[in-house]
C-alpha cells in the first residue's frame, strides 16, 4: 500500500574522500608528492583526460597544467612527473588502460631532478578539466559536495612548503669507516 507514499535514499556521486598534503597543510616537503582518493571505484580512461593544475600563489608565477594522460604518455620522463593509479586496496595498478574501472587513488609524484616546488611557498592543485566518473553509474567526480559535510575541492587545495633545509644525515653507527664492529 502505497496511499502514504514511500521513501528512500538516493546514493552520492563520487567525490574526494581525501587529499595528501592535506588542503591548508604547512611545512610540506618540497619534493612533489600529492594522491586524492575516492569515494568509490573510477574510470581510468575518465581520469586520464582530466587535467591537472600547479600553480605557486605567493609570487603568483609557475603555473603548470597537464592532462593526466599526457604525464602517462611520457615514458622518457622528460617532465619529471610519475602519475601512478591504485586500487581500493591500495595496490597500483600496473598498466591501466581503457575499461580499467577500479581505480580508488591517484597518486603524482615529481624526479626531485627535475621538478622540485619552491622553499616557503604556497602552491594550489586543482582539477581544472575534471572529466572523472564512476564506473557504476557514469555519474561525474564532483569536487563540491555541499550539504553533505564533505570538503570542497572545487577550487583545488592549497598547501605550504617548508621554508626549512632538506632532511639530511646527522649521525651514523657505526660511524663511517669503523672497523671491528659485530
């Protein structure tokens, strides 16, 4: 009987469940690094036309933007960028192609030989071209999910790195050239 009618419960799109650095974070490394993970399984082939932006907002210069699959497609690394996608477990995904449809992370990394950020600078990552979607439903990634007590990532995520020197070595032991150590 339906004459009091019925409810129900309508599912959410997809969305960031999670960003590293985390969004405002201070004394990042000032090597590359950055994932976002997802609410549920994505398309591959959807994410790889999605574009990334990196842009340094305290001088307001080095503004950088690449299509995921462009990174991928540069297997010389002569960018410098790694672009790495995993699985809800948490394992990489070692050759993704179309139909691909688990994807849970992406994960960008930078050849600190060849993409370093800058020392006490604030930069912004965002999706300028988010084209992702699901694999149940082929609803889209949707970077402001207002209402729902998620974080906004529609106008990307800033975060500052360290203005302190790189990790080095203080001490070793056995100290270098020692003999006789058991």
């Amino acid at each position: 009987d339906y004459s009091q009618g019925f409810t129900f419960t309508t599912g959410l799109d997809p969305y960031i469940t999670a960003a590293s650095p985390a969004k405002g974070a201070s004394g990042v490394s000032t090597y590359l690094k950055f994932s976002l993970d997802f609410s549920e399984d994505m398309r591959y082939d959807s994410l790889g036309t999605s574009v990334f932006q990196l842009k340094n907002l305290t001088d307001n210069t080095g503004e950088f933007s690449i299509s995921l699959s462009d990174a991928l497609a540069d297997v010389d690394n002569n960018l410098g960028l790694n672009v790495e996608y995993l699985n809800a477990s948490g394992a990489v995904i070692p050759s993704p192609a179309a139909g691909t449809n688990n994807v849970r992370r992406l994960r960008i990394s930078g050849d600190p030989a060849k993409f370093r950020l800058l020392k006490g600078k604030e930069y912004r990552i965002k999706l300028t071209g988010n084209n992702a979607k699901d694999t149940n439903d082929n609803l889209g990634l949707v970077l402001n999910p207002v209402g729902q007590g998620l974080t906004d990532y529609s106008q990307g995520f800033t975060f500052t790195t360290s203005s302190g020197s790189d990790p080095y070595i203080t001490a070793a032991s056995p100290a270098k050239g020692a003999s006789g150590v058991s």
